[in-house]
C-alpha cells in the first residue's frame, strides 16, 4: 500500500494552543469537558466543568501567572492526573510561557535535578509534594521564584485558585497580558524529560506546532463525538497521555479521570466511558479477566461459535457483535466503543477478540520525541500484529534493512521534535538530513503495514549471529493464564548470552485458579509451559532459562519494564543465592 492509497478522514489544524482553546469553548460551549469526582466519606460527589468554564479558568489562570512576572517564563508542573494538571498545562501553554512536565513517579533528588536542568522559574505542585518542594526551597539552589500548590495546603503555599482570584480581578480591572501573549508555534513550549528505560533521562524540545500537528494526524485517522466519554488513566507527563487529553479537547469529549488500576472496571461503568488511550498491559489484563470468566461457565466454545458467526454477518454489513455479546460489554461499562493501544506491543489475539465483542482495539506506535504518534491503525485500515500506516503527513522508511526486510525505523513529519535540550550530541545522533532514528527496529509488510520488531537496544544478539527480538517470545509468554508480565533477555554465560525469560505469576489466579500449589509446583507447571512454546519456535530462539517470582518487575511511570535495570537486579539476586 503507497502512502496515496491510505484513506484519511478531514480534519481542520490548530494554529496554537490558544486556538484550541478558544475554539473549542466556542463548540462545545456549556457540554462537560470534565468530571470530578470528589470523595467524600463513602458518599462521592461530581464536579462538572463545562468548556467555557475550562476557557474560563485558563484565561483567568493566565492572567494570574502574568502578573506574578511569569510571562515567558517555564513552569514546571507535577502531580497526579487532574483537572489541575490539565488546566496548568493549557494555561502555560496557551497564555503563558514554557511548560515542563516532570514524571510523577520522580525521586526528591531526580525531581530537583530537573528543575535545576530546566532552569524552571515556577513549579505548580501536587500537595503531595508539599514536603519535597520545602526541601527544595530551602536549599535555594534553583531558579525558582514562584511554587504554587495545585489545591489547598497546610504548609502556606498560594493555590491555583489563589492565582486564579488575582488574574480574574486584572481582567476585571482591564487588563488583557493574556490575550496579547505573543505565540510563536514554531518555538520550543515543552521540555519533556523522557522516561526512557536505559540512559539518564534527555529533555525532548516540542513546538506547539509539533503537538498540534499530531493531533490533526490523529484526527485525520480516528472518528471522535461530542458525545465521547474518556477515562484518563495514562499519566498526563507522558506525551502519550497529555496529546490524547488535547486531542480529546478538541473534538468535544468528555474525560474523567482513574481512581487507580484496581478500580478501571468500576471506573468505565460510574462514567459511561466510550473510549480510552492506554498501555497494552491494561487492556490485555481485562481480555484475560474476560476470558478467564468465560471459561468458569464453562462458555469458551460457545463465545467461540458466537464469534465466528458475528464475524462473517459483519463482513456483509449485517453487525449484530454488541447485541450478541452485550453481557460481555456489560463488564465493561456497557458502552466502550473504541481504545487506543500504544507505547508497547500489543498481543494482537486480544484485538481480534474484542474486535469479535463490538469493540475497536487499534494498536499505535510512536515516541516522545514525535510528539507521539508516527503509525496507527484506523477502521479503515486495521492489521492485528502491526502498528497500521504513517499518519497523514509522515513518511516513515527502513534504515539498512537486512535479508528479511528488518532496519531501524527513521521518520520525518511536522511532529517531529526540535531536538534534545541542551544536548546537541545526542540530537546529532537521531536527526540526519531531515530524518528521525528512532532506536527502533521494524519492517514494512507486502501490504504497506508497519511491523516492529523490537528496540535496537535490546535485541538479543547470539555468539552465532542469531538476532532474537524480546518482545516476539514475550507476546507468546504473556498468554499463559497465570503470567502477570514476563521480560525475555540474554543471561550472560562464558562469551556467549542464553535466551532467558522472567516471569511473574498473578498471585490471585495461583491462589484461586490452582489451589494455591506450592511454588516449586508452580515452577514445574511454567517450565513444562515454556518448554511447549518451545517447540513452536526456530531452535536458536528456545527459551532456556527461568526465572520466576511474585515480585512487580522495575518499570517506568507509563508501565514499561526497565530492562536493564531488571536485569541487574535479576544477576545482583542470583549472585547473592549463589554465595549463600
């Protein structure tokens, strides 16, 4: 499939943040952009801020900042997912200066670290952070001039409605900095310090129009409604999460927010959720969650004939999926129409079964430093396995591609970063002529669709000269029922590596699903499992080593495994068994 032939949907591109903004209170008016829940006792209470209300708050908030001598300035913000957030990240960027999202999942000392790299001026906080903020202050070695707690504190800080009351008042009084801020799409807005998973974080430069021309990628790819409701649970520092929330602004959604992992179901029914954006280990936990139910009723083959029938009615138009399996979708709320998978591979048994339940699982691919989003499925073009074609406007081409097709995947596009901050050695190594390395491997398939192969990092390169793509064995691994995460890697013996695998059991489907056994018991299960997979794959690609425990692995905030780290703790834990 050429680019030409890939069918995009018109959309209409923002010039600026503020226009977005502007527009989209114009739009959408008095319809809910958010609910908030506020937890009272066991009795929660909503909160519904309307889009001219969100205009509102920004304009004000704007305004406020301005006159605490921010204008133009960075502005760091951290905290959880909320209506805060959202709200500072919009202000900044529509009205005010510089944003610099940091990772809520930071240490004191990395936290610091990257207000003193950002050189931020302002930092707004999660009260949360209260006492980590002290400890900065005290030591006056940034360049902070303004701390601004997200809500009310103990600890005397001024609020964001504190600096919403004064920016209200100028604009009452007649002032108008924030109307006139000047915007120049072009130039750095966000610094985002990435989450990667080896060497120390880099600060990725994006434009406003980086992120606004993601977004109308998207919207050139994806139907969105008014009507839409959105459960935010993807953190809003992570690029990934922070454009779905715009892209959902723009289109007139409704987003709400996530108690927590553990209450998502809870969470998709309370709200009437229709779409989400998440990482495929959510949404592969909920189709293991439902088929493991299934099998309790002893419903497998029947799902299964239900689902071969539904499936060839839709191929003739005739869609009967959500009536036939509603009790199913009833689990989820009742009315998830369509998820967005990315930041990791996602099993593609688990988007064709939903796909069979009524419900449109894409798979996406992108990375911070695109602002995401490069390729993506769509209804028109959707392929289990790949990551669907180049967004409207990206030119995606394999670099070097070896025998079978496979190369480092490098891309150009209007969402493609500005580079690394402060850090031209490491932007010189990923932007060439015009083109973006992205670390990762991958091929183009006979039909014009992206297939990734794995990170050019973490390829498992034997002595023979056999490459072996962790994730390929880690997608097989994962649907053992029992298998909560598995991390397949190369364990060091003599010169040569051994093709090894982590795995960590779901405690609760041990306890119920198999009468608690004993763990050796378990690991005699997992490696007769493993040795079973084995015979489906080439000989230089079995797994020969098992590690197997009940402890979380080591992850980034956006539900990535450090590899590396893992590793280290994995070796550190043998070596200190070994000496015992």
């Amino acid at each position: 499939m050429k680019n030409e032939e890939i069918i995009y949907k018109t959309a209409k591109k923002r010039a600026t943040f503020r226009e977005l903004v502007d527009e989209s209170a114009k739009k959408y008016g008095d319809k809910n952009a958010f609910i908030i829940k506020e937890k009272i006792e066991k009795n929660p209470k909503y909160k519904y801020i309307s889009y001219n209300k969100l205009k509102e708050d920004v304009d004000n908030f704007g305004q406020g900042l301005i006159s605490l001598g921010l204008k133009g300035k960075r502005i760091a913000i951290i905290g959880k997912n909320s209506y805060e957030w959202g709200l500072t990240y919009l202000t900044v960027l529509s009205s005010v200066g510089i944003s610099v999202p940091l990772d809520k999942g930071l240490k004191q000392d990395e936290i610091e670290a990257l207000v003193l790299r950002s050189n931020a001026d302002c930092i707004v906080f999660d009260e949360k952070y209260s006492d980590t903020i002290n400890d900065i202050k005290s030591k006056n070695e940034s360049n902070l001039k303004e701390y601004i707690c997200m809500t009310k504190n103990d600890k005397g800080y001024k609020t964001i409605e504190d600096v919403i009351s004064i920016g209200k008042k100028e604009l009452e009084s007649g002032k108008k900095d924030v109307y006139e801020y000047t915007i120049n799409p072009k130039d750095m807005a966000i610094i985002l310090f990435t989450s990667g998973t080896t060497a120390m974080s880099k600060g990725v430069m994006l434009s406003q129009d980086n992120i606004l021309s993601n977004i109308y990628q998207m919207e050139c790819m994806i139907e969105f409604f008014d009507s839409d409701v959105s459960l935010a649970f993807l953190p809003f520092h992570h690029t990934f999460g922070s454009t779905a929330l715009l892209l959902f602004l723009n289109n007139g959604v409704c987003t709400t927010f996530c108690d927590g992992l553990k209450y998502i179901q809870k969470n998709l029914v309370e709200y009437k959720v229709s779409v989400f954006v998440c990482v495929p280990l959510i949404i592969e936990s909920m189709y293991k969650k439902i088929m493991q139910e299934v099998k309790k009723q002893g419903k497998e083959k029947l799902i299964k004939t239900a689902g071969k029938i539904a499936n060839s009615l839709n191929k003739i138009h005739i869609d009967i999926r959500r009536k036939l399996f509603k009790a199913i979708l009833d689990q989820l709320g009742g009315h998830v129409r369509f998820v967005v998978s990315g930041a990791a591979a996602l099993d593609p048994n688990v988007a064709k079964g939903f796909s069979t339940f009524g419900v449109t699982v894409i798979q996406g691919y992108g990375l911070t430093e695109t602002s995401p989003v490069l390729a993506s499925e769509n209804i028109r073009h959707i392929a289990p396995g790949t990551v669907g074609v180049p967004m409207h406007g990206v030119e995606i081409e394999i670099d070097e591609p070896d025998e079978k097709g496979i190369g480092e995947i490098k891309a150009k596009g209007d969402n493609v970063m500005l580079g690394y901050f402060e850090n031209e050695k490491a932007t010189n190594e990923v932007l060439k002529d015009g083109w973006f390395y992205t670390g990762d491997l991958g091929y183009i398939n006979k039909d014009g669709y992206l297939v990734i192969n794995g990170r050019k990092k973490t390829v498992i390169v034997l002595k023979n000269g056999k490459n072996i793509f962790p994730e390929e064995l880690e997608t097989l691994v994962n649907n053992l029922p029992y298998v909560a995460e598995s991390m397949v890697f190369g364990y060091p013996k003599d010169d040569d590596l051994v093709v090894s695998v982590e795995i960590q059991y779901n405690k609760d489907y041990v306890e119920k699903e198999m009468n608690n056994i004993s763990f050796d018991k378990l690991h005699d299960i997992v490696w007769n499992d493993i040795k079973k997979i084995n015979t489906t794959l080439p000989t230089y690609k079995y797994i020969k080593k098992l590690f197997l425990t009940d402890e979380e692995m080591i992850k980034t905030t956006t539900a990535k495994v450090k590899r590396f780290k893992e590793i280290e703790k994995i070796l550190k834990k043998e070596k200190e068994q070994n000496n015992k």
